[in-house]
C-alpha cells in the first residue's frame, strides 16, 4: 500500500538552468587537478594557455600550452584530459552566449601555507 504522507521530492535543475558560474566551476577545478596531475614533482607553478580560434569553415582549433613558471627543468604537456575539460568549458560558454577567445589558468604551490593556489582568467 502506497503512505502519501511520506513523500521525498528531488529537485534536479537540467544543465539549461544553471548558471554560467554554476557550469564552468568544477570544470575549472576539474583542469586545475588535471594539471597537477602532469606537473613534475619539483614544479612549485604552471600556466595553462587555450585559445579559441574559429575557423571560417566551423571548424576550432584549440592550441593548448602549458609552461612551469618556476625555475624547473622537466618538461610538462597537457594530457588528452585537458584537452576534454577545456573543450567541454568552451561549450559550457558558448551555451551561454559568452565563448571565450583564450583561457589561462594557473596553479602555484603557496609555501607559507602549504597549499595550491588556483586561478583561470579569460579574454573573450
């Protein structure tokens, strides 16, 4: 027998009504430790660079860079999940109207408190 009076409702908003922020966040927390992940032990900060560049035929090529900021030696390419995560925040952008034309997002170790500091910027 069905009780009525014990009733859960789940809301789930479709990705439609999310906002911009609500979209691309953890896609950038998401590239953040992707990045991490590629880095060489040693490095203390690294500089991912994206641009946009829209073909006139529809195509987009997506010219990634990433670079220690650091005086570390070992070199550091971004891994096929980068390039997934950058090419979804893309589209979470053109979604919404706003696509972006590069993306920077950089990642330094703070030594005072022993944690990473993460930022993406954006030109658009």
């Amino acid at each position: 027998m069905y009780d009525s009076s014990v009733v859960q409702i789940t809301v789930v908003r479709p990705s439609f009504y999310m906002s911009l922020q609500e979209e691309h966040q953890p896609l950038d927390t998401a590239i953040w430790n992707a990045m991490l992940a590629v880095l060489p032990p040693d490095c203390s900060a690294a500089r991912l660079e994206v641009a946009a560049v829209f073909e006139a035929d529809g195509g987009l090529e997506m010219p990634h860079s990433l670079v220690a900021l650091d005086d570390s030696k070992d070199l550091c390419f971004p891994s096929d999940e980068i390039y997934q995560l950058t090419r979804e925040h893309l589209a979470v952008f053109e979604r919404h109207g706003k696509p972006w034309a590069s993306l920077a997002c950089t990642v330094r170790f703070d030594f005072d408190t022993e944690n990473w500091r993460c930022s993406t910027d954006y030109e658009y």
